[in-house]
C-alpha cells in the first residue's frame, strides 16, 4: 500500500467513525472541536499559503492568455473558494432557519450540502494523489490537518441532518477521498492545475473552519483554538514544513 492511499483511507475512515461525535454536541462547544478547527486554519496559513506563493510563480510562467491580465491569481482563486462554501453555506442556512425540525428539509438541501462536500473531500484526495512524491513526513501532516478538519465538517453536517448523515452522509464522504485518490493516480495534471486546486482547497478550510467557530451562539472555546492552531504551526516550523 502507497503512502498516499494510506493516507485516503485514513481520511475516509474519519467519515465511518464520525457517528462518535454525538458526545461533543454541547455548548459551550467542545475543547476538542475548537483546537481541531485550530490546527486545520494553522496548516492552511503555515503550510498551503507558501504553497500557494509558490503556485502564483507556476500562474504567471504558464503561457494561458486570460492569466495574464490578473494578478495574485493563485491568492483569488484561494478567495473563489471561500466565496464558493460561503455562499452555499447562506443558501442553506436561509432555507433552514424557516423550518422547526431540520429533518423536514428538503431532500434536495441535503444532497446539495453532502454533494459540496464530497466534491470537496475528492479534491483533497485528488491532490493527495497527485502530491504522492511528498517526503512520508509532509504527508503525514497534510493527513492529519485534513481528517481534524473533516472531524469539524462532520459535527456541522451531522448537527444538521443528525439522520441522514449517520446513515447516508457519512458514507459519501468517506468514498469522496478514494475517489479523488484513484482519479489522481489515473490522470497526470499540470502544476499550473494542481496550484489552482490547492489554493480553492484553502479557501475552502478556512471558511468550513470559521463558520463553525464564530457563531456566538456555539460559544467556542477561543483558547483552544488558539492553542490547537499556534501549537501546530510552532510544530511546523520546528520541523521545517513551513
């Protein structure tokens, strides 16, 4: 078994073991939430904005026409998919604030917000894939910054559908990573491509981290976070995978 399959099926397994979390549904919310949420926002900050620094590099030397007219490309694709999770988040939560039991949602908010995210979790897969050639260690702390982040994202989905994510949700997420992976080891992209794709992957942690963070209502645990998310990134850098 490769490095990077190891990795996807670990991911995957967050998904199949999410059903746990029912203990961490109280307010205030859970330490533990709070500092997963911490690690997820410090990875993206620590680690994919250099990445992505690097990226806006491969941007500008492609040859695409269209490229060439903007700036800070990578950093607005970045913001692309902040605005994307974001909008799709209002979307939703409009449609759920006219009704009084959040089983009664139509079938199709459901699949919309599962479809998301699974299209979401594919893309980390599918970058996981493609990044295979990373030393066991970097892959390693990209692992285990996306599963706390998948942890984050699977408390919202499962407060939200409490039963159709136990029973459906979970097991489309859990497929999302392996999907993503199995179509990274079948195709070969450009890192122009593979740039374009980590930087909507960062916007996209850093809006599904925050919008489980800052609802007063969650009363999150501001320490935890900032421990969860300095802790990481002093361990990032002591080991050099700034």
């Amino acid at each position: 078994m490769t490095p990077s399959l190891l990795s996807a099926l670990i991911l995957a397994i967050v998904h199949v073991c999410a059903v746990g979390l029912r203990s961490l549904n109280r307010i205030p919310r859970s330490r533990w939430l709070s500092a997963a949420g911490g690690i997820a926002v410090a990875y993206v900050f620590v680690h994919l904005l250099p990445e992505l620094a690097r990226g806006q590099q491969v941007i500008e030397r492609s040859e695409i026409g269209w490229l060439d007219e903007l700036e800070m490309h990578a950093y607005l694709i970045a913001l692309v998919g902040l605005l994307v999770f974001y909008g799709l988040e209002r979307m939703i939560k409009v449609h759920r604030s006219h009704l009084s039991d959040p089983e009664a949602a139509h079938p199709g908010v459901f699949w919309l917000h599962i479809g998301s995210f699974a299209f979401y979790n594919g893309l980390i897969g599918y970058v996981l894939a493609e990044r295979s050639d990373l030393q066991p260690s970097s892959l390693a702390w990209y692992t285990a910054a996306m599963a706390l982040h998948f942890l984050v994202n699977d408390f919202g989905l499962q407060n939200a559908y409490p039963r159709l994510f136990g029973h459906q949700g979970r097991w489309i997420l859990a497929a999302a990573p392996l999907i993503g992976w199995a179509l990274g080891m079948l195709s070969d992209v450009s890192e122009l491509t593979l740039s374009a794709l980590t930087a909507f992957i960062a916007g996209g942690v850093v809006l599904n981290v925050l919008k489980e963070e800052l609802p007063e209502e969650r009363e999150s645990r501001f320490g935890a976070f900032l421990l969860g998310s300095m802790g990481y990134a002093v361990l990032l850098a002591a080991i050099g995978e700034a």
